[in-house]
C-alpha cells in the first residue's frame, strides 16, 4: 500500500510540474502578444505605415532625405504648423 501511495505522490508531483510549464508558457506567450499590440498601437498609423513601407522597398545603398519619409517635419509632428 506505501508504495502505491509514493508511486500516487510522484504522479501528482510530476503532473503538477508539467502544468506549472503549460502555465509558465501561456503566460509568455500572453505576454509577447500584448507587447505586440501595444507596439500596433503605437505604431499603428498610416504615417508610420507608409514611411515604413517606403523604407523597405528601398534598394540598397540609396538614401532619402529624412524629411522625405514621413512627409513632414518635427514640428508638424508636435503639432505645430510647418514654416
């Protein structure tokens, strides 16, 4: 009967674990996926967009103006108009 009882214990231990590293990898995972909707939201504009867009179908080597990619400057993204 002792050795049931521990063969019990060591299934319960073992199955316990288990379901702590299920656990521990849903939550990272939960994690990750709200970093990556929080950087969207960020991130998520249509300025940003379309100068990310123009970044990534430059060839290499060339070079625009960084004015150029957003269309705009610092100061209209601060909100105040461009001179």
């Amino acid at each position: 009967m002792a050795n049931i009882a521990e063969i019990v214990g060591v299934i319960i231990v073992v199955g316990g674990l288990s379901f702590a590293v299920l656990q521990l990898r849903q939550f990272r995972q939960q994690q990750r996926e709200l970093a990556a909707i929080e950087l969207f939201r960020f991130y998520g504009n249509s300025q940003f967009t379309e100068a990310f867009n123009r970044v990534m179908h430059m060839t290499e080597g060339s070079r625009p103006k960084p004015a150029t990619l957003l269309d705009t400057s610092f100061a209209t993204l601060s909100g105040r108009r461009r001179l």
